[in-house]
C-alpha cells in the first residue's frame, strides 16, 4: 500500500534527503518518495503504519511536520517558488554563467584574433573554480544533496566530497594550463558519470533540487543541468580533440 503525505519545513535538497532517510527508517516502511517542491511524501508500507509513528521518527528535527495529505497545510515558500518564472528561477547560474562567459570572450580576443581554445580553456577554468567555491560553502550539505541523484554518490556518499574537490583541481589545471591532456580527459571522465545521475532524475520527472552550486541556491533539477554538464562534456573534448 502506498500514502500520501504532507512535509513542512524543508528548504534545501539536504532536508529532503534528511526527511527520506528518517521515514525509510520506520518499521514496515518499504520505500519512500519526497518531493521536495511539493511538499510531499509518498510512502510505500507492507503494513499499515500510523501518521503519529512516521511523525515520531521526525521527533528530532521540530522543523519537518508530517500530516495526511487530506489535511490541507500550506507549504511555506514552495507555492511561490513554483510560480516564479524561468528566469527568475535560474538567475544564479544564468549570472555566473553570462560572467564566466564574458571574461574568456575578453580573454581570448588578441592581436592576433580570436584564439577559441584560450576561452574555452578560461572558461572551464572559470565554471570549475566558481562551482567549486559554492560548494565547499556547505560541503555537507553538498554531499547530501548529491547523494540524492547522482550514481555513484548514491552507493558512496563520500564521493560528494571528492567530486567537490575534484571541480577545483581542475579549475586550477585549466587556469594554469597544466597538463591540458590529462585535464581534458579527468573532465571527461567525471562529468560523463555526473550526467548520468542527472539524465536519469529529469527523464523520471524527478523533482528534486540540483547540487550544483552546492546548498547555497534552491534550484531545481533540470534539463538546464544537462546543457550545463554536456557544455563540459563537449568543450573538454573539442579542447583534447586539437592537441591530437
């Protein structure tokens, strides 16, 4: 048998992966679903089991109320959030993205025209070294958040902090010019096994928070990560595909 439940309290994809663990927790709990953005959770039981015995295992965070979704509860700042438009909805990384943008254009205008994989190397540079920082904000919270989605995150939570520090080795290598080939190919490498979680979460409709800038900004998992993981994707192999 499956529920539906109302959540309050939660902000950030750290919260949801909270509130998921705890109720999956509760005896003859099978599995459990939380949306975020929703406000909900969908809980699968192989027996019946009481809204007082799943709001028990949320004793320890007062913040996280659980009730039947038949009693109507509004849900602080989500409704807004959904009606925001596109834009606004993704003005952070739309911002870092125009900057990181204009700074390799800048850069790789010379005297002797426009040198393309001097701004693609700045801008990689630039996404990683950026991307990174907001991360290490909240490394936790990073870690929780994209345990939520990604692969291999999901069999080891630990890899949430690796990958964090991975992004701002090679946003170091690629400022420096250092070892381009083995920097492209890391890039690869690492980005083709984040897409994966990403790719699965969208085409399951998934509506979870994106980890991307970290716990920092709420914005939601979407085909906007894809274009943002493929664009490395593609700019680390046009980058190798020269050197060969």
């Amino acid at each position: 048998m499956e529920h539906t439940y109302n959540v309050t309290g939660m902000t950030c994809a750290g919260c949801q992966y909270k509130v998921q663990t705890l109720l999956s927790g509760v005896p003859g709990v099978t599995t459990v679903d939380v949306d975020l953005m929703a406000g909900e959770a969908r809980i699968a039981m192989d027996q019946h089991v009481t809204t007082s015995a799943l709001q028990s295992a949320l004793k320890d965070y007062q913040k996280y109320q659980l009730t039947e979704s038949n009693v109507a509860m509004p849900a602080p700042g989500i409704a807004e959030e959904q009606l925001k438009s596109w834009a606004a909805t993704y003005k952070p990384i739309l911002l870092i993205f125009g900057y990181i943008l204009t700074i390799s254009l800048i850069a790789g205008s010379t005297v002797l025209g426009f040198d393309e994989l001097l701004a693609m190397r700045v801008f990689m540079a630039g996404f990683f070294l950026i991307f990174s920082f907001f991360k290490m904000l909240d490394l936790d919270g990073f870690a929780e958040s994209y345990a939520m989605y990604d692969v291999v995150a999901r069999k080891f939570k630990s890899w949430g902090y690796i990958y964090a520090l991975i992004e701002l080795a090679l946003g170091l290598a690629y400022a420096m010019d250092l070892n381009p080939v083995i920097t492209n190919l890391v890039t690869i490498v690492v980005m083709t096994v984040s897409i994966i979680g990403v790719l699965q979460s969208v085409l399951n409709k998934k509506v979870i928070r994106c980890a991307c800038l970290g716990s920092v900004f709420n914005l939601p998992m979407s085909t906007v990560t894809i274009i943002e993981d493929g664009l490395m994707i593609v700019m680390s192999g046009l980058m190798l595909a020269s050197m060969m």
